[in-house]
C-alpha cells in the first residue's frame, strides 16, 4: 500500500511540476510581441504585449468587466463577445455559455489569452464603469446577521448610478484580491456616497471582509453594474419584492422613486423569517405616511414564537403579493432574493398581468 501511494504522490508531483514548467515556458519563452485590441471596432483601440489574459489587459487599461472569482474561470460573469483572435472556445469556458452564446461568439475575458490582434465587443455602459477609493463613513448592525455599511466617495468623489444597480468591492483573500458584487442601497441621488446592505457568509471573502471594517477603513470597488432600468412613466406601478439582504436594490429604488415622482404608486413586498430578521420596517412605515400610494407589507414565513409579536402577514411572500396585487394595472417589477421566492413571484406577477419584459430580477 505504502509503494502504491508513493507511486500516486509522485506521478501527481510531476504532473503539476509538467504544469508550472509549460507556464513559465509560456510566459518568459513564448514572445508574442505587441498585439492590438480593437474595442467597438475602433471605439477604444489598445496596444498591448501578448501573453496575458483579455480579462488582466482590461484591468490594467482601467476597463471593468464584471468578475467575481478573481479571473479562475468560476464565476461566469466576465462574458464579452470575441469577433476575432480569440482562439478556439474553451472546456473551461462551455459550462457557463448558453448556445446562443456560443453561437454570438461570447467568451469568458479570463480565459482568452492575447496572442494576436483581436477584435472585441463590450456593452457601452461598462466602459464607463470606474474603479472608486472611499472611506467607511458608518458600520450599523440591522439584523443578527446583516450590516448596513455606508461609505463616503473619494476619487473619484461622485459616482452617477441608477436605481438597482450594484458594485464589485475588492477583497482580499488567500489567493490575492478578489471582487463580490453587493447592491446598492443608498438612492442614485446621494451622489457622494455608496451604501449596502450586507449578510455574513460563514466563510465568506467578501461579507467577512465587509463586515469587519471600522469606520474610517479605506475600501476600494469598482461599478456601476447592473441590468435594471426603471420605468419614467409614473403612471407605472412598481412593485419591490425582496428578502433578506435583497432588500438593498429595493431601498434604492423607493427612495429615488419618491425623490422624483412623489404621487407615484408603488408596494413594497418583502419577507423574513422571524421577527428577528425584519429591518427598515419603521422606515418605511414612516415614508409610507408621507406617501400615501406607498404600500409597504412585510411577511414571516415561521411560525411565530411564544414570545414574539406580530400583526403584519405570515406565508412566504408570493402569497402576500397574490393576496394584495389587483390583475390588469400597468406595472414594472423589481425581485431580489433566494431563486425559488423569485420564481414563486414571478409566477404571481405573470397571472396578474404583468409582461416578462417589465420583470427584472437578481437571485441569489
């Protein structure tokens, strides 16, 4: 047994020795000299030495793709579409690729290495994302579990974000710096401050780190991202349906809402586990007053404990929504949360009326 098992060890030691000596031969023999990078065909044209990986070239020419693994290739989010000089597509790459995908020449940035020119496309907004340094202005604990960490700009000092959108803040780890995506929470008109609402992860990089810094820490994070667009129209109910520390883009969206179109219709849905998981209630209870057409409902979805009280609704939150939503208004719909409350809701919303188009979601 004991041969056999030195046999193992050392068959898997000369295998990763074979795996470092092709690297270091890649990197220090292999000469692919200067290799051009066409964005958005000419948009934005880079120079640049081959070798590296499309994600690392992008960083370091200050272009943010979202990424949250650290360029390993296990995320999935750092989708750009190749038109040319990308190579062939990947093993590593298929997992996270639909057909359509494949077929439209989407690659992962971190597993397409510059070996020649190459022609790329990227949407629009995401070459205006920026990289910001600020500070820890405040750490206050809304739950047993959950953080609002609000942080003031520093350079840049402003950034320009719409309601539901998110940032990748950097981490450390390990393995070297990483970036988790958090939602924000503060409303798009606080210009000079970014705000989240953050849940620990027990062994979580990013909510670990996150949940650590003091006021006055340095945090940097790059954005911002994200795919929702809120309805102009205020004839437009919108609906919020969220759980847990899907509450931050909710937040965001009501506050923006009310600064600009103070009349407008909109509920809020959002559900917890016990008493002990509810925040902003009050919060919200208060702006609802100063709103008529603000709805706010919160749902627990235990049964209650001999020692808690509560006179909101109980059930998981689809049931709230189906109970309260009447069919045939025009809406637009925001969820965040757990995939089964956003399937369960989106269900509830469809029945009512509401077009797929006029659903965005992030689950979690």
């Amino acid at each position: 047994m004991g041969i056999y098992l030195l046999a193992v060890a050392s068959f898997a030691g000369l295998v990763m020795a074979l795996a470092v000596m092709l690297m270091v031969a890649e990197r220090y023999l292999v000469n692919y000299g200067v290799c051009k990078l066409d964005i958005n065909a000419g948009k934005r044209p880079l120079e640049l030495e081959g070798g590296q990986t499309l994600l690392s070239s992008l960083y370091a020419n200050d272009i943010f793709i979202p990424s949250a693994c650290g360029g390993k290739g296990s995320c999935g989010h750092c989708k750009i579409v190749v038109d040319s000089g990308g190579g062939p597509l990947l093993p590593t790459e298929t997992p996270y690729l639909d057909r359509k995908e494949i077929r439209g020449n989407v690659r992962l940035a971190c597993q397409v290495k510059i070996r020649e020119d190459i022609y790329v496309r990227i949407p629009e907004e995401l070459l205006d994302v920026r990289m910001f340094d600020a500070t820890v202005e405040s750490s206050i604990v809304l739950t047993h579990d959950i953080k609002e960490i609000r942080m003031r700009l520093n350079d840049p000092a402003e950034i320009s974000q719409r309601p539901g959108q998110y940032v990748q803040i950097q981490a450390p780890s390990p393995d070297g710096d990483v970036f988790r995506a958090y939602s924000i929470s503060s409303a798009s008109f606080e210009d000079n401050v970014v705000e989240l609402n953050v849940r620990i992860v027990p062994g979580g990089i990013g909510s670990t780190y996150l949940h650590n810094l003091k006021e006055g820490d340095s945090v940097i994070f790059t954005g911002p991202y994200g795919e929702f667009v809120l309805n102009e129209d205020p004839d437009v109910e919108i609906i919020c349906v969220g759980g847990g520390c899907g509450m931050a883009p909710m937040k965001n969206i009501i506050y923006t809402l009310y600064d600009r179109w103070p009349d407008r219709s909109c509920w809020l849905f959002f559900g917890c586990r016990t008493t002990k998981d509810v925040f902003y209630l009050k919060r919200f209870q208060e702006l609802a007053k100063k709103h008529p057409n603000f709805h706010v409902v919160y749902a627990l979805s235990d049964e209650l404990g001999s020692d808690e009280k509560w006179d909101g609704e109980t059930g998981f939150i689809h049931l709230g929504c189906d109970k309260l939503l009447e069919a045939g208004v025009a809406r637009q719909a925001f969820l965040c949360g757990p995939p089964l409350m956003i399937d369960a809701v989106t269900r509830v919303l469809e029945e009512k009326g509401i077009a797929e188009k006029d659903i965005f979601y992030d689950k979690f």
